[in-house]
C-alpha cells in the first residue's frame, strides 16, 4: 500500500495553510489569556503539561501525529472498575500520583 498523499507538497499548502495557521494563532491566543489570568498555572495542570509537551514533539520530523496522540492517551489496558470523567478532560495524568 503505498503511503504518499495524492496531493503534491505545494497542493496540501495551498490547501492547508490558512485554516492550520489561524489553529496556531488560536492556541498562541489561549496561552497568552491563560499566562494574563495565572502564568503559573500552566506548570501545574496536566492538560496543559501535556499540551506543552505535544507543541515541543511538533518539531520533532516524521511520526508527529502518533507522539502527540499518545501524549494525550491514556496508557492502561486495564478496565475501569467504574465510569469516570477523564474522557472529558482531553489527557491523560501521567503526573498523577508523582507529586506533580
């Protein structure tokens, strides 16, 4: 199965390019509010520990999509004894329980 996109590189960007660059103004907007109303805050939530850390592995070449999906996945293969609401958080707490 061959892999490629049918598209060319400058087709994806022409494409592309305004909707993903008006998505990173959006989330340069959200921290800019976020570091006005508490710029600690972000340090201490695993959501946005987790966001930063995705917005890091962006820069890191091929396999982008699989390192950030699974820095927001929830590792365990084992069930839930009972519904929670981590699902509604957006990440997984891998701080949880480590002091953080």
């Amino acid at each position: 199965m061959d892999s490629r996109s049918p598209l060319t590189a400058k087709e994806i960007v022409d494409e592309y390019f305004i909707e993903n660059r008006t998505r990173l103004l959006e989330i340069a907007a959200f921290l800019d509010r976020l570091d006005r109303a508490d710029s600690g805050f972000a340090g201490k939530d695993f959501r946005m520990r987790a966001l930063a850390e995705a917005l890091a592995a962006m820069s890191q070449g091929s396999g982008r999509l699989e390192r950030v999906q699974m820095l927001f996945s929830d590792p365990t293969t084992e069930p839930l004894g009972a519904l929670d609401r981590k699902s509604a958080f957006g990440a997984y707490d891998r701080w949880k329980g480590n002091g953080a």
